[in-house]
C-alpha cells in the first residue's frame, strides 16, 4: 500500500504535495533575481519552497492527485524547472535484521514543479515495459515518452540497481546500528 499521495496544484501558484495520512509537505517552484558578484556572474537561479503541516491544516479541495508513491528520491533542477523525484515502484529484497527491511527501487517517476506540461508523460510504464509499449500503442504515444527530460533517469533508477529503507541509514555500517 502507497504511504504517499503525490497532489498537484495549478492556480493560483503551481504546487505539488506529499501527503501522508497525517501529515503534507508542499512544494512551491519560486525565482530568486540574479545575483551580482564581483568574482562570478549567476544567471537566475531556480529554488524551491517547503512547507511542512499537518495534513488537517491544508485546505486540500484545489488539490489534484497525480499518484501514488513509497518516498522521495528529492528534488532535482534541470535548467530553470524543478522536479520531485518520487519512488513508484519497489519490491522488498532483504531484511537484515527484525524491523531492518531493505526495498529495491522498481520505478520512479519525475514530478515537474514549474509546470504541468509533463504530467501527460507520466502515463509511461516501468523500463522494462517501454519496448513493449511502443509497438503496441504506436508512434504517437513513444513520442510523448521520449519527450520526458528523465526518460533515462528513470529507466537507471528503475532497474531494480538501486535500494532504500525506510527503517535505518544503508551507508551506516551494522557494527555501528
């Protein structure tokens, strides 16, 4: 059973939402003017705001829900639009010890916080289905997929390479748990 539902929000600023039971983080897309430096010059850079409530505390009516996850991977910029990387998929590899359970990611998907242009491409299926898509859905559907800027992010994270869990640090030895 997902334990995140991924919302999005258009109007009157684009918004997306982690929502658990009790609890929402929001995601605000927001522009900082250029700054002026006399080492370096920066074009705009691209920030995200956060906040973090109750879920009781949101008014959730203007909200749309864009699908289910398992956690986040972050937020990743790709030039001036800001995604959330989200788990989708995954399968339970091992448990270590009781109450120390290993997950591998399955699929992810890239949620755009600037816009909602690529939510069309969310429709696309785990790596290993995307061959089979494309000879049975056509050509018009294998280009709203190739047109995903994470296309290939998604299908590395997806490969079944990467792991997760929820219930302690991986990189932390056992002697040191």
């Amino acid at each position: 059973m997902p334990s995140l539902r991924v919302l999005a929000k258009d109007h009157p600023q684009r918004s997306l939402a982690l929502a658990t039971s009790d609890y929402i983080l929001i995601f605000q897309h927001s522009s900082i003017e250029p700054e002026v430096s006399h080492q370096r010059r920066s074009n705009d850079r691209t920030r995200c705001l956060v906040e973090f409530s109750k879920l009781q505390d949101v008014e959730l009516s203007s909200y749309r829900k864009l699908g289910d996850g398992y956690g986040t991977l972050g937020l990743i910029t790709l030039g001036e639009e800001v995604f959330l990387s989200v788990v989708t998929g995954y399968s339970k590899a091992a448990t270590v010890r009781p109450g120390e359970n290993i997950s591998r990611i399955e699929n992810v998907d890239f949620f755009c916080l600037s816009h909602s242009e690529y939510e069309n491409g969310l429709d696309y299926e785990s790596p290993s289905s995307l061959a089979t898509e494309e000879f049975t859905h056509g050509t018009e559907n294998r280009e709203l997929v190739s047109e995903h800027p994470f296309l290939s992010l998604k299908k590395l994270l997806g490969d079944g390479s990467f792991y997760y869990s929820l219930d302690f640090n991986l990189t932390d030895r056992l002697q040191d748990r």
